[in-house]
C-alpha cells in the first residue's frame, strides 16, 4: 500500500513518487502536492484566505 501524506499548504493528498518535498533549515519536512503550492507558501499566502485549498474557511 503507498504512503499517503497531505499536502502542507492545500490539505489535499500526495501519492507517492509525486510532489515536492521542501526540508526546513530547522529540520522539518513539508510536502507540496505541486509547485502551485510551493510558490504560495514562499510567498506566504495563508492558504485558510485561498477558496482553491482544502484549508479554506470563510470569513
């Protein structure tokens, strides 16, 4: 069975051998579900104000 993980930023799934895996200067391991969503957290959009995400709740 693959190992499933969530995509740190939009919350949806990340099959294995996909996505990007972004290491932290203090360690901690972030995966992305696609370069979409690396960009937006670098840029550091919170994802819970973007209605594409999974993390999106309305005001």
């Amino acid at each position: 069975m693959p190992r499933m993980v969530k995509c740190s930023f939009c919350g949806n799934d990340v099959e294995a051998g996909s996505g990007l895996m972004y290491v932290r200067n203090d360690g901690n391991i972030m995966w992305f579900c696609s370069s979409k969503c690396l960009k937006n957290f670098r840029l550091g959009r919170e994802p819970r104000k973007l209605p594409w995400t999974l993390k999106y709740s309305p005001k």
